[in-house]
C-alpha cells in the first residue's frame, strides 16, 4: 500500500463503501490524510446501516469524518438512519447538501420531532426522498424543496396536506406505497394547491374521483405515473373524456392487458407521438387499430413482449403508421422470428415513406452480422443502441402531456 499514490488513492476510495473508508482511516497516518483529503471533497455520499454503525461505535472516527464532508456533500443517501443517530450529527453544519434520500427506522413514537430535526439538519433540500414514520408534519419547512418523493410513509396524516401543498412550490411529488392498502381519502385534493406541479407518481386507487380531473386542469401539469392493480382502465377513460389531446405519451410496463376498453381511450388520445409496451400484452389486431388511427404517432417501443406479432403483421403495422419514425423490438427474442425465408410486404411498405424508419434490435439475439439481407432497404436504419426509457417498476402506466396543443 506505501507504494500507491496520492491520486490512485483518491480513485480507489471513490469505489469503497464508507464502511471500509473508516476502516483504512485505521491503517497509518499517510492513508488517514488521504481519506480526509476524499472525504474533504466528496461530493456524493452513501451511507448503509453497517456504515452508521462503524461510525457509531468510534466516535474519533465520526467526528473525523463528519467534520470534513459536511460542507462539501452535496447529495446524501442514509438507510436505516436513526433519531440517535441524527442527534449525534447536530453540531455539524450541511450548507452544501440540496439532496438527500433518507430511509428511517420505525419511529412512531418522535415520527414528527425526527422531520423537525432533519429539516434543522438539512435545511437548503432541493429533492427529498423519504421512507420514514413521518406523519408529515413539518414537511413545509423546506422552502427551497422543489422535488419530494414520499415512499411507504404509512403513518402519513393527510390532514397536513393542505399546510405542505399551499406551502411548497414542487415540480415533482411521490406518494407511493406499491398497492399497499393505504388511503388517502378526500384530502388528497389538496396536492392540487400546489399550482407549481408538473409530475407526480402515485398508487392508482388514490386517483379515483374528483383528483384525476383536478390534476388534469393544472396550468403546468405534465407527467402522471401510477403503479395500478385494479383502476387502469378506468384512469385511461377518464384522461380520455377530460383531455385526450394532451396526451403525446404512453408507456405501459405489464399493465395492458389486452384491454379494448384502454385501446378505445388510447385511440382518442388523438396527438399521440410514443407509446411503449414492455412485457406486456396486446393483441395484433388491437395495435394494429391503434397505430392505423393514430395519425402522429412518430414512436412505437415493444419490449420484452411475450407475444410480438408476426413479421407479416408488423410490417402491416408500419404501413398503417406513415408518420412512425422508430420501431423498437429490444429485448424481444428474434432469433427464430427473423429467420424466415422473406419478410413479406416489407418493399412495399418502405418504399413510399417520406422518412427512413429506424428499427431498433438491441438485446434481440440478433447482430449486425444476423440480419437478413432483406432488411437492407435505402428507408429502413437498423440500430442495435439501447434507448433509455424511464422504467421504474412493474404494473405501472406513465401519462406525459404538452400543455402545447397542436
């Protein structure tokens, strides 16, 4: 280790958990002076409950180590934190730290003291993710937090809601518990006092209601995601009735279903530009209704289907979508389906395009060397790039709208 210098120190200790960055604080001065150096400079910190309990069991070492990353971390992430442990943090100031995802241990009891002391901790939050006993209370002490993301808050009381939401100027906001029989009854409505709101993400039976509408009328309202087991046909209906011509995406992940009532609601969503599937199912007839009438549709994502139309069929598809600029199959199995003897139709369907269509293959089983020579058209781009789509958990439906209307 002596013969290791000043910068590859700085590199390694960037992939080390901090439970191991406290444990070569112990090994000599010169490694001690490195790691003060790193913490010094840090700027993204990770703390897991092992490593909150390395730090409580040496109290020279916390010091240490609070003392020289409290006024140069920026984002923060704390799992299994405690109230004892927050106490311990009080004589040291976080002028920097804007972001913070914060994961607390069952607190009933002090559930309100715990917000007040992370608020007096952490007071210039920008983004706060919280899984804590809070019951909400003290929320609006952040004045600066433009993002909160409240998960599996249970003991969350929504009779705060209307101090936080007339409050807080957010643009993004999470009140998810995963299907979790929680409710959060009328009061809800009160998120829509905050005029600001552009996202939020949320579990669908909270959306039932006089909610969905009023979150539709707000002036800056953009992106609605809900994890749903039981009301996604009926949300999609109503975002049909009240503003189908917002709507430019659709993303469902294992959540269609095949439904004829959702393929009804989607094809009024007349100024559709993307829709994604991803392990999910539909019948061919039911995309095929979708994209025919879907006149600006420029997107179509089918990921990871169980059931991918044939290659017939999905050059049928494209014919019936002039205005389709990108066909993304990844994660599809193609092996087989890409192996016929000709792929039926497909001059005919390319040839009259007035732009190039893009088919994506990316973890398909197929490569550059594999794709049949059929596909080589002057109106067709194959692309093997992954397209980064913002998933983040099964059975859920994601809404985007444009405030722009065509």
């Amino acid at each position: 280790m002596q013969n290791i210098n000043e910068d590859l120190w700085i590199k390694i200790l960037g992939f080390l958990p901090m439970s191991d960055q406290v444990a070569l604080t112990q090994v000599n001065g010169n490694i001690h002076t490195y790691v003060q150096y790193y913490w010094r400079h840090v700027k993204i910190m990770t703390f897991t409950s092992d490593d909150l309990e390395a730090l409580r069991s040496n109290a020279t070492v916390m010091h240490d180590c609070l003392e020289c990353c409290s006024e140069s971390v920026q984002q923060l992430k704390l799992s299994k934190g405690s109230m004892e442990t927050l106490r311990t943090w009080t004589a040291y100031s976080f002028p920097r730290l804007h972001t913070l995802d914060c994961e607390m241990d069952y607190n009933l009891d002090e559930n309100d003291e715990e917000t007040l002391l992370l608020t007096a901790l952490f007071p210039y939050l920008t983004k706060l993710t919280l899984s804590s006993s809070t019951s909400g209370c003290h929320l609006w002490r952040w004045e600066q937090l433009r993002e909160l993301h409240l998960i599996w808050c249970e003991f969350l009381d929504t009779r705060t809601f209307r101090q936080i939401f007339s409050t807080l100027k957010l643009t993004k906001l999470t009140l998810l518990y995963y299907g979790y029989n929680v409710t959060l009854g009328e009061n809800v409505n009160d998120v829509t006092m905050c005029k600001t709101l552009e996202e939020l993400l949320i579990d669908d039976h909270h959306l039932l209601g006089d909610f969905l509408p009023q979150l539709l009328r707000m002036p800056n309202f953009r992106r609605l995601a809900f994890y749903t087991r039981d009301f996604y046909e009926q949300l999609l209906g109503t975002v049909a009735r009240q503003q189908p011509l917002k709507v430019v995406s659709l993303l469902f992940n294992d959540a269609f279903w095949s439904s004829e009532r959702v393929t009804d609601a989607i094809v009024r969503m007349s100024k559709l530009r993307r829709l994604v599937l991803q392990d999910d199912d539909m019948e061919t007839r039911l995309l095929h209704t979708i994209c025919h009438k879907l006149t600006h549709l420029e997107e179509l994502h089918l990921l990871k289907m169980r059931d991918l139309p044939t290659s017939i069929q999905l050059w049928d598809i494209v014919a019936a979508c002039p205005t389709l600029r990108i066909l993304n199959l990844s994660s599809c199995a193609l092996r087989t389906y890409f192996a016929e003897p000709h792929i039926a139709g497909l001059n005919r369907n390319l040839l009259n395009r007035s732009s190039p269509l893009t088919l994506n293959l990316h973890n398909t089983g197929l490569d550059l060397e594999r794709v049949p020579s059929a596909l080589k058209h002057p109106n067709l781009k194959i692309s093997f790039d992954p397209i980064k789509l913002n998933v983040w958990s099964s059975r859920f439906v994601e809404i985007e709208f444009s405030n722009n209307l065509i």
